[in-house]
C-alpha cells in the first residue's frame, strides 16, 4: 500500500459518504414533496365539497321559494273549492272594491309593500279567468315577502300570464319598469330551468333567473319565478376563504358568475372563464392537477377550485418548512461534527501516519503542529525513531569493530602459519 494510501481512502470515504447523505436528504424531500402534494389536494377537495354545500344551501332556497310558488299556484287552480279566498277578499276589499267588476292596473301603496305589482298587457283579457289565477296566485303573497325580506339577494319573484296578457311581480315597481325577465317557455314543461347569466339593472351584477311553469292539469296557465343577484355566490365564497387556490363558478358554457378574487365587481356585461384564467380547461367536468370540480346540485354550474404551481410551492414550502430547517440544522451539526472530526482526530492521525514514513526515513524531521492531544504521540514516535537510529548507528558500529577485529585476527593467523612452516618450504 502506498503512503498515500490512507488519505486517499479517506477522501473516497468523505465523498460517498456526503453522496449518500445527499441522496438519503434528496429522496426524503421528493417523498415529503409527494406527500404535501397529496395532502394538499384531499384537503382542497374537502374544502372544495364544504363550499358546494354552502353554495347549494343558497341555491335551494331560490329553489324552495320558486317550487313553492308553483305548487301552491296549481294546487289552488286545481282545487279552488279548497282555496281560501279570505287573502282575495282581503285584497279587493283593501283596494276598496275598485277592481271587483274589472281587471286592475295598479295598486294602491299600502298594499305593495305586501303583495307587489299586478299589469294589465291586454284590453282582451277574461275577468273571470283572470280573478281566478290571481286568487291562485295570492296564495303566494305572504311567503313570498317573508322570503325577500329573509334573503336579499332575491331581487324579484314574479308571474307571466302564457299569452303575456298581464303579469304579478314582487316588489311593486311602476308601470313603465317592465322587469328584466325572460319571457316564458312553454317547453319548459315541468322542469325548473336557470335562464343564462345577464347584466342586472343599475349596476346590480350578473344576475339570472330561475322559472318554473304552471299547469292547470294539461293547459299551460304561466311561468313564476325569482330573479337572484349571482353577487350571493361571491358571498359565499368570502365565507369560505381558499389560502391554496381560487374558487370559480361557471356556467356550462364557461361564463363566469362568480370569482374569489371579485373580477366581476368591475366588469362589463359577462366573462369567459378563460378571460381570467389564461390556460383554462376546455371541459370543466373534469379533474387535473390544477383544477378541481363540483358540480351544483339542480344546475348546469360547477365550482372550479383552481390551484396554480405558485400556490403549491408557497404552500408546500409553508408545510416543509419546519422539515427543511430541521435537516438543515441536521446537515450543519454533522458537517460541524465531521470538521471536529478531521480536525481533532482523522487529520492527525493522517499526520501522524505521514509522520512515521518520514521519521523512518529521517529521524531528524520536525513533527507537524497537531492538537496537544496529538503532541506526545508524535515525540513518541520522534523518539522511537531516535531510539532506531541510535541501535541502528550501535549495530553498524559494533559490526565494524567485528569487521576490524575479524580482520586483525586473520592476519595474525596468517603470520603465526606463515611462522611455523619449516625453512625451505
């Protein structure tokens, strides 16, 4: 093995040591990476499923009030023996009596507040006919009060004759503010349909509608309905803040109705999706990495949870950051310890092996400057080395004076045989 031997292996051993330790950290992160990933998601889609809910608890209430007022309308139209007509009485007799004998235009202030607005489109209209779905429909006043003063956000509930001859809306509003509704769809049968989104009066938001037709067995009588702000959905969503992602409402079409971030506070008329999110799925019905989906119950919209990769690291560096400060103290306690080490112990002891050769070689050579805990063992070795020259030097000394003495003894041999040979010889 050659003098260099030792620190060579040393260096081989530092290096695949500090590459296996890189690995180990490598690897521990890819797995915790994985992990938060993981994490992130099944928390997100919890989270996700809780905003639906809210969102859907909103919707069933425009839902509820829309079914009541059908059902309570048809029910009265089909059973007008059991219809209390105290409410229609009422009525007529608070208006008092101006509208017994004929249709009615308007009506007085004190009984909009509670009842809304009746119009009259058309001279040609049946009285008969038209007192009977109006009692029908009075059936429907004090619920539908109570539901617009229990939620705002229901901005108008209202009745279209089929034929578009008159029309109830609640509020009361004046003869020349027709409401904003669509008109009413026969094919709509008995299914309740949301009209597609549209710009609100005086800056109200997006709004949409959601109908309902009415049927006396099979003749189509109308279409009730409400008018919602999509300004609730947003609502929502303020409740139920995201940190990792932003909450959408779309329709099927991709028409924004509600952000988290509030893009449609200040927009004009309606957004695609992919206006505000650049690189938006073409199919909002299904999952990938950044874009998870609910569907809401009884509607074509879906809530999109949109996480884009700067929230995911923010996030998983807020999640690993207590892993990553811990291995990073870890990493810096061994790199301290190993330089301990080499300085107090494998270093020296790397000296101290180079040591031996060159005392071997000449015992005269300075020791390095080491730890004190190293000094002795260098003098040791100065000293044995010493000690090594001092019988080596004895040894060649003494073979010397054999050498002389062997030699003298020789030589007097010699001449003792020369002497004692006989003269001649």
């Amino acid at each position: 093995m050659s003098q260099q031997s030792p620190r060579a292996n040393y260096r081989w051993t530092l290096l695949l040591g500090g590459s296996l330790m890189l690995l180990v950290i490598a690897a521990y992160g890819w797995v915790s990476v994985a992990s938060g990933r993981r994490a992130l998601t099944s928390d997100l889609r919890v989270q996700g499923e809780q905003v639906a809910a809210a969102l859907n608890d909103k919707l069933d209430v425009v839902r509820s009030h829309v079914v009541a007022m059908r059902r309570s309308t048809e029910h009265s139209l089909a059973n007008p023996e059991l219809t209390n007509t105290s409410q229609w009485n009422t009525l007529l007799r608070r208006s008092h009596g101006v509208y017994a004998d004929a249709p009615w235009e308007s009506l007085p202030k004190a009984l909009q507040s509670e009842v809304g607005s009746v119009f009259i489109a058309s001279t040609s209209i049946d009285a008969r006919a038209f007192q009977r779905d109006v009692a029908a429909l009075a059936t429907v006043f004090p619920a539908t009060a109570a539901t617009h003063e229990s939620h705002r956000k229901i901005q108008r509930s209202f009745y279209w004759d089929a034929q578009q001859r008159w029309w109830w809306t609640y509020p009361a509003v004046a003869r020349d503010a027709k409401p904003n509704t669509p008109a009413p769809q026969k094919a709509l049968q008995n299914t309740l349909d949301w009209s597609p989104p549209y710009p609100g009066a005086a800056g109200s938001g997006l709004m949409a509608t959601l109908r309902a037709p009415v049927y006396l067995q099979e003749q189509y009588l109308g279409t009730v309905g409400t008018e919602v702000a999509l300004a609730m959905l947003e609502t929502v969503l303020e409740q139920h803040p995201l940190r990792a992602a932003r909450a959408l409402v779309v329709d099927s079409a991709g028409v924004l109705l509600a952000d988290s971030q509030h893009t449609l506070r200040n927009a004009v008329g309606t957004l695609q999706l992919s206006d505000v999110v650049p690189g938006a799925p073409a199919s909002i019905l299904q999952d990938s990495p950044r874009w998870l989906h609910f569907p809401l119950r009884g509607t074509s919209w879906v809530l999109l949870l949109y996480v884009p990769d700067s929230a995911v690291r923010a996030h998983l560096l807020e999640v690993l950051r207590p892993f990553v400060s811990m291995t990073m103290l870890l990493v810096l306690g061994l790199l301290g310890l190993a330089w301990i080490q080499n300085h107090r112990i494998v270093r020296p002891a790397l000296q101290l092996s180079d040591y031996v050769d060159q005392a071997a070689a000449d015992a005269n050579a300075e020791p390095p400057s080491v730890p004190r805990a190293w000094t002795d063992r260098f003098r040791q070795v100065q000293r044995t080395a010493n000690d090594q020259r001092d019988r080596m030097e004895t040894v060649v000394q003494r073979a010397r004076q054999l050498e002389q003495s062997l030699k003298q003894r020789t030589q007097t041999l010699q001449a003792l045989q020369k002497n004692a040979l006989p003269k001649g010889e």
